[in-house]
C-alpha cells in the first residue's frame, strides 16, 4: 500500500476515485495499492509519499520553473515583430 502527493494547482479532493485530503506539499491520498499508485506517478505533478517527498516535490517545482524560463529564452524574437508586406521595399539600414 502507498500514498502519492499531488502538487498540481487545482488538485481536487477526489481524483480517479481516490481520496485526497491537503498537505503541506500539496494534496496527498489516502492509502492505495501499489498498482494505482504507479498509474499516478507516470504523470507529472505525482510524487510517492516517503522521506525524499518533499525533495521530489521541490526538484519537480524548480523543473516546472526551469522549464518556463527555457521556453521563453528559445522564443525567437522575430517571431513578434510585424510581418512586412511581400512588395514592400527592404528596410535600409547603415
């Protein structure tokens, strides 16, 4: 028997038939089998309840946060500026 930790943001307190009740790192279920605990785990946001959950929890965290700043430093700055119309000449430029 387990018990897994979810930490995404609008996590109920009933989800996939599972009961869940508020935690300090989020919402964590009542004890399931080891069987529906590992569907839990293969998505992201679910950690397994033990002594390394909190470090679980705060490395999937700075992943979330390493990921969005990533994507925003891979954003090709072209990709906002105004398209210039087909006929118009190119921009002169010294």
């Amino acid at each position: 028997m387990a018990k897994v930790i979810c930490t995404l943001p609008n996590a109920s307190d009933l989800i996939s038939g599972v009961k869940f009740v508020t935690h300090k790192l989020g919402m964590i279920s009542e004890e399931i089998e080891d069987e529906v605990a590992e569907v839990f785990l293969s998505i992201k946001g679910y950690v397994l309840h033990g002594k390394n959950a909190a470090k679980e929890v705060a490395a999937l965290k700075e992943g979330v946060t390493q990921t969005a700043g990533s994507e925003a430093a891979e954003k090709d700055p072209a990709a906002d500026a105004p398209e210039q119309p087909s006929d118009a000449p190119a921009p002169v430029t010294q």
